[in-house]
C-alpha cells in the first residue's frame, strides 16, 4: 500500500509498505478521505508540536474517514476517533477521556496516522457516518466535535454574544455550534480576507479585522488561532466576567497574555484538549444539516500530491484541505 511519511521538516515521501493486519479488537479500513489539521501544519512546518519533536519517519493525519474491510463492519463508511485512551487511569475513569496522560493519538509519537491506504484501528472507536456523506465529510467529523468540546467547555448560554478569533476550518465551525448552542450574536475575527467571507457566508452577525478597532465585549470569546497576539485580542474581546477559550495551538509551545485586563475583568480562561466523547453530537448535527461541513473544504489532493496538499493547507490558501487516499483511486 502507499505511505506518506514525514522525514523532517517539509520532507514528505511515499512509499509501498505492507498492508497491516488488524489485531484483536480492531478492524482494517481502507482510508478514503484525510483532512490535514492545524496540529499535522505543526510537524510538517516546524518538525514537531509543542514539546513533542520528530523523532522518527510518521505518517500524520488524524481527521479521517475510511471504509472496513472484513469483521463486523464490514463494508460501513464510517468516521474515526483518533484517540486510544488506556480507559483506567484517574482521568478516564472521571470521564475526560481526552486528558489520558498516556493517550495513543493517530499521527504522534509510536502510533502512526491516516496519510496511507490502509490502517487497523480499534474497532470501537469506529464510527458509522450518517447516510449521504462523502468521504471529506466523514473526515470533518473530527474538527467538528473539537468544535463542539471548545463550546462545551465556554458555557454558551441563551442570548450569549460570543466571538471567534481565528476562522480557520475549526473556527468556522466553532462559529456555527455557538449559533446552534444559543448564541444570538456572533462576532468573527480572522486576518485573511477569503476566510473572512466563509464566516460571513456561515453566519456571523458581524466580521472584523484583527486591526479594526472595535469594541466586541463578548461573553465567551474562542481563540483559535494559536499566537500570543490571538489570545490578547480574545482577552480584549471578552467583557467582564466573561469567559476565553483556548483552542489554538502555538508554535513555540508557550502562551502569553496580557494579565492587567484579564485580571481587572475577572476572565475565566479555559483550555481545550482536542475533544471528549461527543462524535455521537457531531454525528447527528451534519446528518440533519444543522452544521455546514461540505462548504469548507475548498481542496482535495489525492495520495500521490500530498506535498502539494500541505503548501496549500500551510499557506492557508483556503478552507479545509482533504487529501484523498482511497486505494482505489
């Protein structure tokens, strides 16, 4: 089968490796779509993600989709959870599944990720996408229950204004649960004008620069863009009392705020983790159309242009960038 992997900083090959065969417990799925995450940027880019460095060839790429082959499953499209807690350690066994400290995520550290024809997976952490998908859309499932965890945990209520810095593919999703979760006021910050009309098309109340000089006074303010000038603008954004979550992810693994006017308006800042057990959510919101997750993804790559697929992506020419990795192609 074909395997892209990650040598060093930008240094993307592929090559013919052998077919793995699944374990007990899992099944194999023939990968057919891969969406390329803000965090896969981090070690195409940079050679690694906070405090985690490339150590080794890795096959990235945790937002994906794919068909099974064999077992139970057999022949279901269905979205994967990228995330194999060890299920017994303290915070597992609270429920924050998402925080195990000895987590296996798909594309970081041993375990490899999508960009490859093939994987075997757990198969519980299978999830069958609704009738209807496409393959992009069973890859979004991922980003869209990240968004639905960042919403989660700023306490959108009835009436709540809230604004989203950074409109990336996440963001544009972030912007659209806070409508779903209540939000009568949606305010969109994000720097690069073709982003800005996606969050205008999606449904933002009002869409501004980062240099506009605006008062938002928002009562939940999502950053999530990742540089320190991101998280002041969300701490400016938030009233007083308010509420600032952190979705971004920084490139020199340290974050950095303005701590006077956090202090002075009583911030509550929170911090996401990737995302909880909320794929039956995100299942059900792109199902009955109440999330829009097909309009983002503005490139789609196959295989054998997956270098090109991440200058794009990296460059933020667009939306969502999908590589599509189907073996059958």
């Amino acid at each position: 089968m074909r395997t892209a992997r990650l040598h060093g900083v930008a240094d993307l090959r592929i090559a013919d490796e052998p077919r793995p065969v699944p374990g007990p417990g899992e099944s194999l799925v023939r990968v057919t779509a891969v969406g390329l995450c803000g965090s896969d940027l981090h070690w195409y880019a940079e050679g690694g993600i906070g405090s985690k460095r490339l150590d080794r060839p890795l096959v990235v790429g945790h937002e994906f989709a794919g068909v099974v082959e064999g077992g139970e499953l057999d022949g279901r499209a269905v979205a994967v959870d990228p995330a194999v807690p060890c299920e017994h350690c303290p915070s597992c066994l609270r429920g924050y599944r998402n925080l195990c400290p000895t987590v296996g995520f798909a594309g970081e550290g041993e375990r490899d990720g999508a960009l490859r024809e093939y994987l075997a997976w757990p198969t519980e952490l299978l999830v069958p996408s609704p009738d209807g998908l496409t393959a992009a859309d069973g890859a979004m499932l991922e980003p869209l229950g990240v968004a639905i965890h960042a919403i989660d945990l700023g306490h959108v209520h009835l009436g709540s204004r809230v604004a989203v810095v950074g409109c990336g593919p996440v963001g544009l999703l972030v912007l659209q649960v806070a409508r779903l979760a209540g939000a009568t006021n949606v305010v969109a910050v994000e720097r690069l004008p073709h982003r800005r009309e996606m969050a205008r098309r999606l449904g933002a109340d009002q869409v501004l620069s980062p240099e506009d000089s605006v008062e938002v006074d928002a009562d939940v303010v999502f950053e999530v863009a990742g540089p320190d000038d991101a998280v002041a603008l969300a701490v400016r954004a938030a009233r007083p009392g308010g509420r600032v979550v952190l979705a971004g992810i920084p490139s020199d693994d340290t974050t950095s705020f303005p701590a006077s006017p956090a202090r002075r308006k009583g911030l509550t800042l929170a911090v996401a983790r990737r995302m909880n057990d909320v794929y039956p959510r995100a299942v059900e919101l792109v199902a009955k159309k109440l999330v829009d997750v097909t309009t983002i993804v503005t490139h789609e790559y196959p295989l054998a242009d997956v270098a090109e697929a991440f200058r794009v992506a990296d460059a933020r020419e667009g939306g969502k960038v999908v590589v599509n990795a189907d073996a059958r192609d």
